[in-house]
C-alpha cells in the first residue's frame, strides 16, 4: 500500500533549464511543444509552432487522453508551476514529458 501511494506523488518528468529544454527539444524528431496556459494567454503569445491545451480546464484529462504516447511532450506556462502540473497528469497518463522550469521567460530567443 505504502508503495502505491509514494508512486502517486512520483515524478515521472525532467525539469530541463530554458536553454536544455530549447536544446533537446529542437534535436528530438519526435517532439510536440505544448503550451498550457489559458487561451487568452496563449493568444497574447507563445512560443512559435507551440500546441495550446489549457491545463486549468475541466476538458484537460480528455484532451490528454487523445494525445500520441509515440510523441515526446515538451510543455511550458507562465512560470514552470502549471506545466509541472500538467506534466504529472501527463506522465500519470502514459506520456513522455519535459517541463520548462521557470516558465516561457526561460525560453531562449537564441540557441546557443
């Protein structure tokens, strides 16, 4: 029993810095880069190529439940704290995840 609740509060991503997660998002041939932030939010500017499913919606799970677990999933927000949320019921879900830690501001304009 214990067992089972330590594997419920698991983490099962990588929290990558801005400029590891630009990285290994670019040379992965597999990626999908998910924004999940509100629409209004993502409206007002994301990162280009970026996916939105809005992880404060009542619809996430499904929508979760529609995605491709061939795919690696890259996911950001505002600050890193709502996409380390989505990316525990991501990963809960079957799917191969990485946060952004710190949010979209670590985005780097520039790979280097």
């Amino acid at each position: 029993m214990l067992k089972f609740i330590k594997s419920l509060f698991a983490k099962n991503y990588e929290d990558l810095s801005g400029r590891d997660f630009r990285s290994r998002f670019e040379s992965s041939g597999n990626a999908v880069l998910l924004d999940v932030r509100s629409p209004g939010e993502f409206s007002s500017g994301s990162i280009r190529g970026a996916k939105n499913i809005n992880v404060m919606s009542q619809g996430f799970n499904t929508e979760v439940s529609k995605l491709d677990k061939s795919k690696e999933y890259f996911v950001f927000c505002r600050s890193g704290a709502r996409s380390a949320n989505a990316c525990r019921i991501m990963s809960g879900a079957g799917l191969k995840v990485v946060n952004l830690k710190g949010g979209i501001q670590e985005w780097p304009q520039r790979a280097s």
